[in-house]
C-alpha cells in the first residue's frame, strides 16, 4: 500500500512563505547589528584599555627609575576598580599586583613579544571562563616590562544582552509575518470559496 502524501493548501503555504521571508530578513538585520555592534564595542574598549595601560606604563617608568621597596603595592596602586590586575618583570622576577595573578596566564606569544621583543602587545584570553585583555608594555628605561589584565565579562554581559534581544526580536518578526501570512492568504483566497 502506497500513503498519500497530503499536501498543504494554499493558505498554509502563503503563510509559512511569508513567516519564512520574515525569519530571513530578520535574522540578516540582527546578524548585521549584533557583529557591527559588536565590533564596534569590543574596538573602543580596547583602545582605551590599551591607552590606559600605555599610561600606566609610563607612570611606572619614572617610578622605577627611584627605589621602590614593595612592587606589589606600587601596582595595586595603579589598577582600576574594574577588576584590573597587574605585573611587572623586572631583573628577571614577576611582580603581580595581587596573590591571584600569575604569569602563567600570559600568553606565552606575548610575554615573548614585550619582554624579549621590547614591543608593545595584546591579546583576548579566557581565564576560568572569564573573557579577559591583557596589555603587555616594554619598559626599556628600567629594562622592565608591564602587563595589564583586564576584566571583559561586564562587555560580554551586555553583548550577550543584546543578542538575547535581537533573537527575541527576531522570533516576534517571524511570528508578525506568520500571522500577516495568515491574514493575507485568507482574505485573497477568500473569492475562491
């Protein structure tokens, strides 16, 4: 015995066509703004969190210069309530600016870079699940080099809000288009009864 294949009527294929082409322009539109969104934010912070480690750097240096009798402390001083952490090397030891940093989470490309390079570096890393930036600075004056690490999850929250929206949003166009789909169909088919 053969089924019958039941085919959908013309109401429900003008419906799903119309809810189809709202899910694809929906979903282009919020692909489109999430990625421009989000490369836009994640650039501006980290050019500021670049300057700032620059900044420090360069306050660093002219301290450096003079006897500095706790390196921890003078690097507690300078990182930001944003949950900022620090560390210098110098004369071949590690300096952190807090007992749970450890050079073990630099990259090892980029302490390579600015310790033994003598260039100035960056990188996106994940330490415990928590998107992080660490700036790595030479200072050649005291033959040292500085690495700020900062914290990025307050960023990832708010992107992650806005692809929650954007998906939300996307889900009720799709749903619109269903139902004008709907409406449509059945007020062209209606002569046809």
């Amino acid at each position: 015995k053969m089924r019958r294949r039941r085919h959908l009527g013309l109401r429900a294929r003008v419906t799903i066509t119309f809810a189809l082409g709202a899910l694809v322009l929906s979903g282009a539109l919020s692909s489109i703004t999430y990625f421009s969104v989000r490369s836009s934010v994640l650039n501006q912070q980290e050019s500021s969190l670049r300057h700032q480690a620059l900044d420090v750097a360069e306050l660093l240096s002219s301290k450096l210069q003079q006897k500095v009798p706790d390196y921890p402390f003078l690097l507690a001083s300078y990182d930001t309530p944003r949950g900022s952490q620090s560390l210098l090397y110098r004369s071949g030891k590690w300096y952190p600016s807090s007992p749970s940093l450890r050079p073990t989470v630099l990259p090892h490309a980029l302490e390579s870079l600015v310790v033994t390079s003598g260039r100035a570096a960056q990188e996106m890393i994940r330490r415990n699940g928590v998107p992080e930036l660490v700036v790595g600075v030479p200072i050649p004056l005291v033959n040292s080099a500085y690495f700020q690490v900062f914290d990025l999850s307050e960023v990832s929250r708010t992107l992650s809000v806005l692809l929650g929206s954007l998906v939300l949003a996307a889900a009720v166009t799709t749903l619109g288009g269903a139902l004008v789909g709907s409406w449509g169909a059945s007020r062209a088919l209606r002569p046809l009864h």
